[in-house]
C-alpha cells in the first residue's frame, strides 16, 4: 500500500522510492479487508489474504514450509475480528501489511509468524502461554518484544529506562527491532487519517530516533522510505518543492542518465563482464540534500547508478573498466567492500565524468551485498557466513548482530542511570558519519567522526582502557585528545598500573558513549581526593629512582678528546654542543665563539641557524680518529617499580659508561629520563639505543635535541 493511498496529506506523484519498487506486490487494503471479512479460510489451504506474503516469501525462500503463518494469521484474524483502525479498515489489515513490508526484505518465516501475531497480546485475549503452546519459545520471544516496545510513550518521563529494555530486546534477537520498524512504516503510511499535530509529534520521533535506527541496523529500504514520509510532514513547503523538481526534470527531452547506463554497459560488455547495470532514482530527501549542496541540478542528479556482479572480485573489475573508459572523480571513491560500514553495509563507491561534464555517481556491489544493504538485519542471517554455519531449514538461531548493536548492549549495561543511558543514545544517534581506523593487529574500529584516540581505547580494550597513556598515530607518538581521521592507523599504549585511571580531562575528547559512560562511571566510583597531592586524573605513577633534578635546557657545552674532531683553526679550544651532543659520524659544523673556543654542532641542530643569523663565521671541522664519544640519550617510558635499575643495567651491559642521569617528575603516568653516556666508539650507539628500547616500559629513545641559545 503506497503512502499516498490512504495519506491525503501527501499528495502528489509517485515517490521515486515507489519507482525503484516498481513490481513488487503491494498491499490492496480493501481486498484483504473482504478476505478478513469473510473470516479464515479452509484448514487445508491458505488463505487469500496472506498469499501477497506467501508469494514474496517464497521469493527468497522457495521450498518454505508456510503451514505456521497459516495458523498465525488464523489466530490473528479471529482475535483481531471486530476490531476497526482509524482509516476504517479491519484492523488485520495493519499486521498484515507490516508481514508483507518483512516478506519483501526477505524476513523468514518465524519473523513473519511473529509479525502476523505482533499486536494480540497486547489488544486481545490471546496470552504470550498460548503464542508459545502453538507457536514455539522463539515467535513467544519476539511477540513479548513488540509488545514491550508498543507500550513505549517516547515523550514520557518515563521513556529513557523503557526504551532501554527496548533496545536490550532488541539486541539479544534483532528481529523484534525489525518487526518495530515495520510496524512504524505501515503507520506513518497510514497516518493522514490522523490530527496534523500528532502527525507531526509521531514525524518527529520516528526522524530523531527511529530512522537512526534503521540506518545503523542496515534496513535502507525502511529508512528511505520512513524519511520521504517524515519530510513530507514536517517539510511540506520543501517537499513540495523536490517534487516539482522531479516533475520538471521527468519532463525534460532524453534521460541523461539512461544514455550514462547504456554506455556503462556497452564498456562492461566488451570487458566481457556479466553486470546487471540498474537506474536507482533518488528518494525525496537524497534529492533535497543534493539541491542543497550542489544548487542548481542536472540530469545526472535525480539518481545513481548501480551495478550488480556475481563476485566480489568483479566489483573491482567493474571499477577499474570505469576508470579507465571515462573521466574518475577521485574524491568521490569509497571502498566499503575493503572496509565495511559499521551496519554491514559493502559496497565500491565512485563518479565518473562524461564528455559534456555530467557526473554521475555509480554503486558497485554484488546481489549478495545489494540485499543485505536494502534489508540488512532483517535478512537475520549472516550472509558472509559459510553455509556449513547454517542450519538447513537456512535459520540461525542467533540472527546476525551489526558492530553498532553490539556495542550499544555493552555501554547500556554500564550505564550508571536511564538518563545518561538515553542522552548518550540521542548523541550517538545523531551522528550521521563513520570513520575507520586500523588497530595494530590489522582489524579495524568504527568510530564516528571526530574521535579521538580516548574514543579508540575504549572501542578496542573497554573499561581496560583506563589504563591508556598515550598512542602512536600513523607510527607517531600522539596524546589521547589526538582526533583521527578515516585510514589512521592506532596503537594504543597501556600503562602497567591496574589501579590507575582516567583523568576528567578525557571527557573533552571523548565522542562515544561507551567512552563517555565508562569514564564517569569511573570517576564516580573513584572521587577526587580533598588533598592536592594527589591530582585529579589519580594516573600519577611512583618510579623509584635517583634523586631527580631540573633538566638543565641550557645544556652546557662539554671539552671534545683532543683527537676527537679536528678544526681548521690552530690551537683553539674545541667544545661539542651540549644542545645536539654530536657523535661520529653525523653532519657537523662549526662556529667560533667568545673567548677563541670553537663550538660544534650537528648539521641540524636549531642552534645552527641561530649562529649563522648573528653572523657567527662557520669553522672548517671533521672527525678525528678517537674512539670515544660521549652523547645524550632521552628515554620515554610508562612508569613502574626498578625502571630505572632496569635501564641502568641495560646500559652497563653494553659497556658505555653514565657520566650523569636525570629522572623528570611523571606525567600521567610518563616518566622521561636524560643520560649522559660515554661510549667506547660511535659505533655502539645503534645497539645501545635497541638495547635500551627493550627495556619493559620504554617505548621511545632518542639522541637530545636540546634548545639553547647562541653562545655569545
């Protein structure tokens, strides 16, 4: 039944969303309502008003044994007898139109039964004990589920605690949410017979929290449609106005479009590539967001094109003919294929460019990628699962779980409140864009856009991320407040103390609700202490060590062994910068300074530049032949007990000498430590450096790079 048959608030042509349906059987409320009527039919066949269900069921599943969605609609239909919906139908139309909505995404058939008997035990005699006498524990289940859900008032006070034990159903069998949103759509089909203000509270809670939904559970089909319905209430005058944009390009001479799909054939066919290449034309609100973003439209505007393969390798053989017979837009290339969408969702994204400069978007997916992205969830099964998974009547008893789901049951549980629960949800929800980034093992973690490496933490570890530190970011060291971007590879660097925790600081940087939730929840547990010796974050490690002092950022020059570099000024005393503590064989240079001492310094030392703009005259310099060398080494690394010990005897052991040690106060959990070493020739500094990186907690040692002014 299409929204405009029993909607007289939307008037106008057929949605492009009915379009692309074209062929699909839909729903004829009169007929079903004289089948109803006419009560069930004989035991031994099936009757009239489900075979519409009957026949797109059997598309999917052709050997399905439909003798359970009989008896549910006979059970239905006597328990709803009598009863009229507000359009004036039987009431068994509705149900009946909700399974039909299932039946077409290809929802098997305890989905169906379910969705058949989804309103008795809450409008009728019928108990949840005589569901599952007749119909088994799993139809039980999820008829206890819709019905939990109907009784959901979403402007409630009490709305945030029942729609969590909504979405806490939902998550242990994801076919009550997909009966929810069948249910939602027949409605808001249905919904002019209704007051314009209820029209328009039930618009706004299905845009804020039920198309969301249904974009991270995967059903396009049902999302698409329930927008066009919602912004056709809600937006009447633009509604109006993308119609009147569609009339007018439907009467423009010729099909852009079409002429772009037979030439996208003509190049696959010669590729020898079997493509099944279809126009998908726009829904309504895809429209107004192009006329929005782009202003005035061209042809190629109102839909995209999408090409259907047999194989995931022939969706990149389909890419590759693309982009070489017409012009690539690189920027709109997106491989969901590589890197899957958080609701299941692959496909290639690109754009190609025709001679007379019309872009055309095109979709590349395989059949199997094209129903889970229309139907998503409600296909229940795992479609990438091997079949040796899959019962054989083709059931899972555990219907697949998208990434999104799985993590919205894990922080609804460490939620402290319904209220933190249900704010949180609300934020998640209106976050409309999903990065990728790739962990250290090579898996990947959707984050939304804008997180940050403290949103990453808590993705890959849960509440074990507490215990985060740091990150590297692309193989560079970044804080936890570092923001990612899509591709971004993250390692994440774990402190050694259990009982640390995190700061409330990380509250700014943190996007998700799992992060969000596990932090406060965190932090209430543990109340700052009235003492300020111990800072808020608690993450202040203890490292045993030498008694420390300020690091000295004037870094004093030292004398060079007398063989140790050779300067083209006779008899001048000869200093190595304490900034750079160059040692053969870097890049040197020289300057004379105050008092007929030559300093030197590497090539890239800061300070060179300094010398060299107050006029400082470089010094012809080259290494000597001395061994021994003496440089400065900094070593970062999370703190815990006999570190410093540690790293000590690390260095003894390759026979370099400490001339000094410094231990900064810990930061967060850091601890940075600055030595000065004395080794037997440059050629040990490479494998005391690796030697020193081994060391448990170090994760980082450099040469010093210290800022120092030019010597007067």
């Amino acid at each position: 039944m299409s929204a405009e048959a029993t909607n007289p608030a939307t008037p106008g042509p057929v949605t492009p969303g009915a379009q692309r349906r074209r062929g699909r059987p839909r729903l004829d409320l009169r007929r079903l309502g004289r089948a109803a009527l006419l009560g069930p039919a004989a035991r031994d066949r099936l009757p009239d008003a489900i075979g519409h269900v009957a026949e797109a069921h059997r598309a999917y599943y052709p050997d399905a044994d439909l003798e359970p969605l009989r008896r549910a609609y006979v059970l239905a239909e006597s328990s709803h007898r009598g009863q009229m919906r507000k359009s004036g139908e039987p009431y068994i139309t509705h149900p009946l139109a909700v399974t039909l909505i299932l039946a077409q995404l290809g929802a098997e058939i305890t989905t169906l039964t379910a969705s058949l008997l989804h309103d008795t035990v809450e409008d009728t005699d019928v108990t949840l004990d005589q569901v599952r006498a007749e119909f088994g524990d799993d139809v039980c289940y999820l008829v206890d589920g819709v019905t939990k859900l109907e009784k959901v008032d979403y402007g409630a006070a009490a709305e945030p605690e029942t729609f969590r034990k909504m979405l806490v159903a939902t998550g242990n069998d994801v076919r009550v949410m997909s009966i929810k949103l069948a249910d939602r759509l027949h409605n808001m089909r249905t919904l002019g017979v209704m007051r314009p203000e209820k029209q328009a509270r039930i618009a706004k809670v299905t845009r804020d929290v039920l198309i969301p939904l249904a974009e991270r559970l995967g059903v396009q089909a049902l999302k698409t449609e329930l927008e066009d319905l919602v912004f056709a209430i809600l937006h009447p005058e633009e509604c109006a106005q993308v119609k009147a944009l569609i009339a007018a390009n439907s009467a423009c001479p010729g099909d852009r479009l079409e002429e772009v799909a037979d030439a996208v054939r003509a190049v696959l066919r010669d590729a020898g590539i079997q493509a099944e290449v279809l126009i998908r034309p726009r829904h309504f609100v895809s429209v107004h967001r192009v006329h929005r973003k782009r202003g005035e439209l061209r042809g190629t505007d109102f839909g995209r094109l999408l090409v259907l393969v047999g194989e995931d390798a022939d969706c990149y053989g389909v890419l590759g003919e693309l982009h070489t017979c017409f012009t690539p837009v690189v920027s709109e290339f997106k491989d969901f294929i590589a890197v899957p969408k958080f609701n299941l969702y692959q496909s290639l994204h690109t754009a190609v460019a025709g001679a007379d400069g019309e872009v055309a978007e095109v979709l590349i997916r395989t059949h199997q990628m094209h129903r889970v992205a229309e139907a998503g969830v409600v296909t229940l099964r795992n479609p990438y699962a091997p079949v040796s998974d899959e019962p054989v009547d083709g059931e899972r008893a555990d219907p697949t779980r998208p990434g999104w789901l799985s993590r919205l049951l894990d922080w609804q549980q460490a939620a402290p409140d319904p209220d933190t629960f249900w704010s949180t949800l609300r934020e998640d929800l209106a976050q409309d864009r999903e990065i990728a980034v790739f962990r250290q093992d090579g898996g990947t973690l959707g984050l939304p856009a804008g997180a940050s490496c403290v949103d990453a933490a808590y993705a890959q570890y849960g509440e074990d991320a507490h215990a985060c530190i740091g990150a590297r970011v692309n193989g560079r060291l970044a804080t936890l407040s570092t923001v990612l971007r899509d591709g971004d590879s993250v390692e994440l660097l774990m402190g050694q103390d259990p009982a640390s925790g995190p700061s409330r600081e990380w509250l700014e940087h943190a996007r998700t609700p799992a992060a969000r939730i596990a932090i406060r929840r965190w932090l209430t547990a543990h109340p700052d202490p009235a003492t300020p010796a111990a800072p808020p974050s608690g993450r202040r490690a203890q490292v045993p060590a030498a008694a420390t002092r300020p690091q000295d950022d004037s870094a004093p020059e030292r004398p060079a062994p007398a063989s140790a570099v050779v300067v083209d000024r006779e008899g001048a005393t000869v200093r190595l910068a304490g900034c750079c503590t160059p040692v053969a064989p870097d890049d040197i240079t020289a300057f004379s300074v105050r008092g007929g001492v030559v300093t030197v310094h590497r090539v890239e030392c800061p300070a060179v530049e300094r010398m060299k703009a107050v006029g400082r005259a470089e010094v012809g310099v080259r290494w000597g032949d001395s061994a021994e060398c003496r440089v400065t080494l900094i070593a970062e690394s999370f703190g815990r007990a006999h570190l410093l010990a540690d790293l000590t005897e690390a260095i003894a052991l390759e026979g370099v000498a400490i001339i000094s040690a410094t231990v900064e106060p810990p930061t967060q959990q850091r601890v940075r430590h600055t030595y000065t070493l004395q080794l037997p020739d440059a050629g040990h500094l490479p494998g005391l450096m690796r030697a020193m990186r081994k060391v448990p907690g170090v994760y980082d040692v450099s040469r010093a790079q210290h800022p120092a002014a030019a010597t007067s």
